[in-house]
C-alpha cells in the first residue's frame, strides 16, 4: 500500500530509507523548534504556547505535502519570515501580534488562491532574477544582524549607532563557539550539527546559571494563549496592505527556491524544468500557512534542509510524512525548549544567514542594472531593521534605473505595480 500510493519503487527507494531519511530531515531543522518561539515571544506571545503551534504546524506542513503532492520536503515556520512577524510587523511598526497572525492568514489565503488560479508562475517569473537574489541575501543580512545582536556581539553605541560588545562576556564566548562548531560539523556531514550546537551552549548556559534544567518530557504547554487570537479587523486596513503583500512574496520566492532546489538534488525535476506536482505542493504550503496563523505562529514554509533528507535517500512523500509525526512527538519535549537561553540559537541564525548570502553568486555584479538594487536591497535591509523597506527600495531601485538608462524592456506589469505600491507606502505611510 505504502508503495502504490508514495510510488517508492518507481522511485527507486523503499520504506527504511524514507524513514531514515525523515529522521535526517527532523534532525536538520529541529533548531526551528527553539529558534522559533523564543523570537516570536519578544513580541508578548506566550512561548509556551507558540512551541505547541510551530510543532503543530510543521507536522501539519510535513503531512501535507508528504500524502498530497509526494514530494520529499518538509515544512516549518520560516527563518527570515519570523523575523519580519517580530522585528518589523510587531516591534518596529507597533502592530500587535493578534494583527501580525492574522497578515499571516491573509498572505496564506492568497498564496492559496494563487496556487488554485495557478498565477504564481506568473508572478515569481515576472519579477527580476536579481531582485529574487537580492531579497534572498537580504534577508540573510537580516538574520545575521538580529543573531549579532541577540547574542549581544554587536551592541547599541550612541557615537557610531552600533559597535562590537563585550567579547569578554561568557554568553558572548558562548554564542561564538555555538556558531563554530556548526560550521565545523556540518563541513563533516553531520545533519544535526545545529540541535547539537544548541544543545552545546545551552549545557553551557546551564553551566553559568543562565538556565535551569525542568525535565525533559512533559506534558505539552496549553494551546489557547495563541489559537485563533487573530485580529482580523485591524488586518484588514489599507495601511496593512504592504504588509500582507510582503509576507506574500517573500514566502512565494522562499517557497519556490526550496521546491526547486530539493526536486532538483532528489532527481525528480521533469525535463522541462518543472517541479512534479508544483500546485499540489504550493497548495500544502498555503493550506499550513494558514492553519499555522490560527495556531499561533508566523508563516510556514518549505525548507531546504529537507536536502539532507534527500542525501540520506528520501526521494518520496513518505520522508516528509516521517518528519510530520516526530515534530508531533517532539509535543512532549517542551521543557528542553524552554530552557534554551536565546544566545544560543544565536549561531542558528548566523549559519542561515551564511546559506542564504549563496544567493548573490548568481548576481553579474558587471551590470549596474542588476548590481545596483542588490546592494539597495542588502544595505538598507540590516540598517532598517526592516525586510520589507529593504525590498521596497530595491524594487524602487530597479524600475528608476531601468527608466533612467533605457531598458524599460526589462521591466514587468508586477514591478511597476510593486514600485508603486511600496512607493505609496514610502510616502504615505
């Protein structure tokens, strides 16, 4: 039965490699389990409650895109999403996280719409390979800014705006060799080497009285602090347009770049170049998008450390049904989760960062036209704090100089669209 329906044979994969290939999977991206509610509580969510929906959610995800399309990815809220939910929608534009949740739904609503409507292609083939590059690399600038920080590496200075902390701080020595040995065990192949980074520092934590060990199984921390908490009225004013559409894209483009990636490594891209099944995958990632916002958690999307699944053998849905079912019974480990000091997941983000900056290397940075709004996009990104001025400003970018030098050509419906859209928001907003 399993095989008839997850075509294993077809595939050239059997039952055992998929489950260790899931197991891969989860070990590679369970850094989201800790990552994820300890940025999202800097907002006044309860952390308890945001671990039982980033499980929920994944598990959701997984299942999903495992029983439907049958593809080998696997799904989790989204590094760089969460960071625009806590920094930009919350933090710094002073919306509440009831309104964050439910731009959220919202962006997952029309993702959804779009997968059915099949205009995603439209939309992801109409917007510049520059600006996709740029965004990518921007957000990993973003990342890389809130890790420093967090861990306290760089600091606030009243005389230069930022400067480097106290490298004498333990939690500051701490957070650098969390990063280090990251790099250092995944240049051997080892597919969990960020949970033990994370388990590493915090046993130093623990060690220095930042933490304190409660137990390792417990039953899980209540839901209700943040299930179906969305304020859907205030998400609903013009003024938070921008906002849903930024969620929108960023997750199109995260999304896109995943499923291409994994089919790709896994073997399975058609001869065209088409992702097998592409709507049925876009239609899991909306449906756990919007699922996730009602549970309690910023936007749920493919991740590309779903290719270490696929190095171990995964080549089916199956591996990403395996993963489902351990973020289910990762449920019962809350109290581990909750006594990860947030410096430690600082080198989780710093090595995320590192991926995405790969990016830039298909950038011909020879041309202006495309050189110029990357480097818009990765400098005012950071500087900002803010995923979406970053984007906005590359898109305003990339239309003047096309204007400007001639090359209207180069331009689409969807950038002028967007430039004036964030170009309202510069003005009005």
């Amino acid at each position: 039965m399993l095989d008839k329906w997850f075509l294993m044979s077809a595939r050239g994969s059997s039952v055992k490699r998929e489950m260790m290939a899931g197991l891969t999977t989860f070990m590679a991206m369970s850094y989201v389990l800790f990552v994820n509610p300890a940025m999202l509580a800097q907002t006044g969510m309860d952390q308890g409650a945001v671990f039982v929906a980033t499980c929920l959610a994944a598990a959701l995800g997984c299942l999903l895109m495992g029983l439907l399309a049958n593809l080998p990815v696997a799904l989790a809220p989204g590094m760089g999403l969460n960071a625009f939910f806590t920094y930009v929608i919350v933090l710094e534009q002073g919306h509440s996280w009831q309104t964050a949740l439910a731009c959220v739904f919202f962006s997952g609503c029309l993702f959804l719409l779009l997968s059915i409507f099949k205009i995603r292609e439209w939309i992801i083939n109409s917007i510049p390979l520059p600006l996709k590059m740029g965004i990518a690399a921007g957000i990993g600038m973003f990342l890389a800014l809130i890790a420093l920080k967090t861990a306290n590496i760089i600091v606030a200075s009243p005389a230069t705006l930022v400067t480097l902390g106290d490298l004498h701080n333990p939690q500051v020595v701490l957070a650098l060799c969390g990063f280090f040995v990251i790099f250092a065990l995944a240049h051997r192949g080892w597919h969990a080497a960020v949970l033990i980074s994370i388990v590493l520092v915090t046993l130093g934590a623990w060690y220095l009285g930042d933490t304190r060990f409660s137990g390792i199984i417990a039953t899980p921390p209540s839901l209700a602090p943040t299930f179906m908490q969305l304020d859907f009225a205030a998400a609903l004013q013009l003024s938070m347009l921008p906002v849903i559409l930024s969620l929108l894209f960023l997750d199109l483009f995260d999304t896109s770049g995943t499923l291409v990636a994994v089919s790709h490594k896994a073997g399975l891209m058609q001869q065209d170049g088409k992702v097998p099944d592409l709507n049925k995958a876009l239609i899991a990632d909306s449906s756990a998008t919007i699922a996730g916002a009602m549970f309690g958690t910023s936007t749920t999307t493919s991740y590309v450390e779903s290719t270490s699944g696929v190095a171990a053998g995964g080549r089916t849905g199956l591996m990403a049904v395996v993963t489902g079912l351990l973020f289910l019974a990762a449920l019962w480990f809350s109290p581990l989760a909750a006594m990860v000091p947030s410096y430690a997941t600082a080198g989780a983000l710093l090595y995320v960062a590192t991926l995405m900056l790969g990016s830039l290397r298909h950038v011909e940075w020879d041309e202006v036209i495309q050189a110029v709004p990357v480097c818009v996009v990765l400098v005012m990104m950071p500087l900002t704090f803010s995923i979406s001025d970053g984007i906005g400003m590359g898109f305003i970018s990339y239309a003047v100089l096309c204007l400007v030098t001639g090359n209207l050509h180069r331009t689409t419906l969807s950038v002028w669209v967007l430039t004036l859209v964030f170009l309202a928001k510069f003005i009005w907003g």
